[in-house]
C-alpha cells in the first residue's frame, strides 16, 4: 500500500498540520513532515476528522433494492465521510437470523468502500412476539453487538426485559425505536398547532417519551445497556437526563434532520418531510441541540432511509416515512451545531465518531488521530457553501430534504485503513 502525505490539515479543527499514512495506519503527525515517494494531499487548511460512524443506517438490502443496495449504500457512506455504519435489521427477510447478518456482512466487506456491522433484529420477523437468535447473531462471523427492531418498537415490557436480559450476557445493548404503538395510531406527523390546522393525525411526543421511560428503568432494573434510536423530543431529553443522572447504563442518539427541521414544513404537504419519529416543534430542536452539546444525547446518527421515488411522489397519506442522510450529515451538524457555537470539532468528532464506535464496539474506528492509530480519516472543506443537489447523490435514493437549500461543509477525501475511498469529492 502506498504512503499518502497529508499536508496542512486542522486536525480536530486545530492548527495545520502534516499527517503521513502508510500500511492502513497513521504514522506520524506533526509539521514538516516529509516521505519519499508519498502521494501528497495538499489539505490547505481543511479540517482532519477521524472517520465517521452511523449507528443507524438503512442499506435495504435483502430485499429492497430498488431503493439502496450494500453498494450504493456504502458509497453514500464514503461520499458523507464515513468508514463504519450500522445496518438496520428491517429487510426483507428481516435480519433475525445469522444467515441473513453474515449474508450483509459479506456483502460490506465486498464492497470496499465503508465498513458494514450488521444489527440484528430484536424479536423474530419484528413482530414483538418472539425473541429472535440472539446469541447466534452474536456469535457469527458478523459478530453482532446491537439488536434493534427500528421501525417498529419492542412494546411489549416483558420481551423488552428479556432482550435486555439476553444481550447483557455478552455486553450488547439493545437499541429501542421509542413508539407505543396505541398512541400512534393514523399518526402522520408531530400532534400540536401544525396537525391541527392541517387535519391530519397527530403524533403525541408521550408516545416517545412514555417508552424511553419504561425501559430506563427496566434497564436499570436489569442492569443492562439501553440505546435509544433517533430522539426528538424535549421530554425525551429530560428522561434520559434524569437517567444519566441516576447511573442509569444509557445512551441516545439524535438525526441531523431533528437538529434542523420542524414540523411548520408540513405546511408544504410534501412527503419529502415525512418521517418517523416525525418533525417536531421549534422548541424541541432546540432542546436537542442543547442536549447534544451538554452531552445528554451521545451521538448524531443518520437513520439514512431510501425510499424509490413513487414511494415518495404521491399524496402525503399514502407516502412512506424517511430520508436519506449520509451524504448531507455532517454539514447539516455543521450549519446547527458547529457554525452555531454549540460544538467545535472536536465535539464533532466525539459525537459522530469516537462515541458511536465505542457504542457499537466498532474496533478500529473512532480511534484518535494519531501515530499507531488505524488510517480511517475524513477531509472536510469547511469554508464551502453550496445547494444540495441530489442528482451528484451515490445513494439510490434522492428522497432529501434539503433539495436547494444552502449547506456549509463538504467532505473532499475518505481514507478506509489507509485506501482512498473518496478524492476530490469523487468515489475511487
């Protein structure tokens, strides 16, 4: 493998300087660095990240590939800046076995371009009833360690404990889709002023809020870890505090459209907005920003949703819930929590990459950028300013909600172990 020279980079935002790799991992960093016949990367003051982590991703595959494959997911992944993403469970068949985790390992592994750790599902076929191969998915070539059923929520208290009881054998966490199902029935978007007007379905935040409570304390009870998937309300963030507070062995992840979008967009009737957990208020996103930076939500995940476009081309009732979000993640966490002075990028490199790694188990990433330290590196030209295109996207989806609007930041290179995934803005 050849050496790469990096020069003049602001790693974690400080001042230039030089970081040479060589064999897949970070030899040296320091100033004036030089290595014969190194490829040289002139940085020219842009800011040096450790690769990014998804602990949320939807990749689709098995079974809906007419929205995303392993592949294309991946290159979406390399083009945000990330080395390692987490795929969700809800495919089709659903993730519940060792043969269909290991069956999305491979194919991440094939692809080159991101690292893919497969989650499995929580119970079998995501239907709550039946706690599903958990210790076979650990144990498999794909090494499970997070067990989610996202897109539906485990609302049954007793599987709940069970799972959380199963996966503390082998210091796994279970990751909650926080949604009690009876509260949200005909739900079509965030229940208050907006539904009202529009007359359309409301989703109360207690149908989130009264979940993550439940199962705190059954964590507590058990002694076991407890994630919490793409929180999004003001109260939800007052739970988890209180929690934290109490000892209570949880973590909580917030998505980049949560930290910038309110449900006042519905007012379009565009499906491109409609989402799970759906939009909420204007004071919401600012308690989650808080909460990012005081460090009561760990981490931002994508919960990266492709959806084909007659899935989203059609009245807003019959549209499906998601958005994509790798490729816009990181100048979305740019625009509300760097440019804002909530997080430098230091903070950014913890929320998006060290914490998510070490939430997940994610050896090799989130690792420091320093001499030693696995070569899994994102470039990112922080001063550029343009419209988000989706047509320039390598998802197979375009279902963004940020068509046109102007977003700061672009990741111009990703290393994997020292392999350029990404130059110049264009996948290798």
């Amino acid at each position: 493998m050849s050496k790469t020279l990096i020069r003049g980079a602001k790693v974690l935002g400080g001042e230039p300087q030089d970081v040479l790799i060589d064999g897949g991992v970070v030899e040296a960093v320091g100033r004036d660095l030089s290595a014969e016949g190194a490829e040289v990367v002139e940085a020219g003051g842009k800011v040096l990240l450790p690769g990014l982590v998804d602990l949320h991703t939807h990749l689709r595959e098995p079974g809906r590939e007419d929205s995303e494959t392993v592949l294309t997911g991946t290159r979406a992944a390399a083009s945000g800046g990330y080395t390692n993403v987490f795929a969700m469970a809800n495919t089709f068949p659903v993730a519940d076995t060792a043969g269909v985790v290991e069956q999305v390992w491979r194919l991440g592994q094939e692809s080159g371009y991101c690292d893919v750790q497969p989650i499995g599902a929580v119970t079998v076929g995501l239907e709550g009833a039946k706690l599903a191969e958990l210790g076979a998915m650990h144990e498999s070539a794909a090494g499970v360690t997070v067990f989610s059923d996202d897109g539906k929520c485990v609302h049954d208290a007793v599987i709940m404990r069970r799972a959380l009881e199963y996966v503390k054998a082998f210091g796994g966490v279970v990751a909650q889709h926080a949604q009690e199902p009876r509260l949200t029935e005909g739900a079509q978007m965030n229940e208050g002023v907006v539904s009202a007007e529009l007359g359309l379905g409301g989703w109360p935040a207690v149908a989130e809020e009264s979940i993550i409570a439940r199962d705190v304390l059954l964590a507590e009870h058990v002694g076991s870890r407890v994630h919490i998937c793409h929180l999004s309300t003001a109260g939800s963030v007052e739970i988890v505090r209180w929690a934290k507070s109490r000892g209570i062995d949880v973590t909580a992840e917030v998505t980049p459209h949560h930290l910038l979008l309110t449900d006042e967009l519905v007012r379009s009737y565009n499906p491109v907005y409609k989402v799970n957990p759906p939009l909420r208020t204007e004071r919401d996103v600012m308690a989650l920003r808080e909460a990012l930076a005081d460090g009561t939500i760990d981490i931002v995940a994508t919960d990266h949703a492709p959806h084909p476009h007659e899935d989203k081309d059609c009245e807003w009732a019959a549209a499906a819930m998601g958005m994509v979000g790798l490729e816009t993640a990181l100048s979305v966490v740019q625009a509300t929590m760097v440019d804002t002075g909530l997080l430098d990028w230091a903070g950014v490199a913890d929320r998006m990459s060290s914490k998510p790694a070490k939430i997940g188990q994610a050896s090799g990433h989130g690792r420091p950028v320093s001499a030693g330290e696995p070569a899994n590196l994102t470039l990112v030209d922080t001063e550029y300013r343009g419209p988000v295109d989706p047509a320039g996207f390598a998802s197979r989806s375009r279902n963004t909600p940020y068509e046109g609007r102007e977003l700061p930041g672009r990741v111009t290179h990703t290393w994997l172990r020292g392999k350029a995934t990404l130059v110049d803005g264009k996948l290798t």
